[in-house]
C-alpha cells in the first residue's frame, strides 16, 4: 500500500468517526430531550394525582371525628419528618456523585428509587382505600378496621 493511499484511508475513517460520533451525539441529545419531557409529564401527573387526594383527604377530614384527625396528624407528621430524613441523605449522596463525576449514573439510579418508592406508597394508598371501601360496604364502623 502506498503512503499517499494510507493518508487517504485514514482521512476517510476520520471523516466516518466524525459522522458516527455526530449522529451518536444526536441521538443522545433526542432520548435526552425524550427523558426530561417524560419526567415533565410524569411529575405534572404526579402533581394532578396529589390534587385530587388532597381534595379526597379533606373530604374524608370533613366527614371524620376529632380522634381519627389526631391519628392522621400523627401519621402525617411521620411521613413528612421521614420524607425530609430520604431528602437530606439524597442531598448528600447527590454532592457525593458530584464529586466523583458520576452525577449522571446517580440521577439516573436515584429517580429509580423514587419512581419505585413512589409506586410502593401508591400500591400502599390503593390497600387503604380497598380496605376503606370494603368496610364500608359491610357496614362496619372504622374502629374495626
């Protein structure tokens, strides 16, 4: 092979690895593009979900007795100081990965865990509300529940 033809061959792989790096970055850019606007729409969802329970719970609250209102201020008071405990220890593994370089695999791994704990409360709330319907149905108070 001659000098001349090995300078042109690898002048056309350069010119290839360009191209396929540009349509890789493309791409890249598209399911990123993709990803942020499913999140967007997920958490808009999420906010729409939470409006209509907020507007379940004050209507069961309307319906309740001042003991059942204690309970749930308690239960409502743990979740929250729980829910700020999961907040500040993501904060911290969040400045960890920051550190390392390897924000992106965090995040990534990070909004796995909340989608899934997310489903595990929302799988919580539809038992609750199964058992709500069900003593209802029988006629039982809530005491017995």
């Amino acid at each position: 092979m001659k000098l001349s033809d090995m300078f042109s061959t690898l002048a056309d792989n350069a010119r290839l690895y360009e191209q396929r790096v540009n349509e890789w970055q493309d791409q890249m850019n598209v399911r990123n593009d993709e990803m942020l606007a499913s999140a967007r729409k997920w958490q808009e969802t999420a906010i729409q979900r939470q409006d209509e329970m907020n507007r379940q719970i004050r209507g069961y609250f309307d319906e309740a007795g001042e003991n059942v209102r204690s309970q749930w201020q308690t239960m409502q008071t743990a979740w929250e100081e729980q829910f700020q405990k999961m907040r500040e220890k993501g904060e911290e593994m969040r400045a960890s990965a920051m550190k390392s370089g390897n924000f992106p695999e965090w995040a990534e791994a990070y909004a796995a865990q909340m989608v899934g704990f997310a489903q595990r409360m929302q799988d919580e709330a539809a038992n609750a509300i199964a058992a709500a319907t069900e003593a209802r149905s029988k006629g039982k108070n809530t005491k017995d529940v």
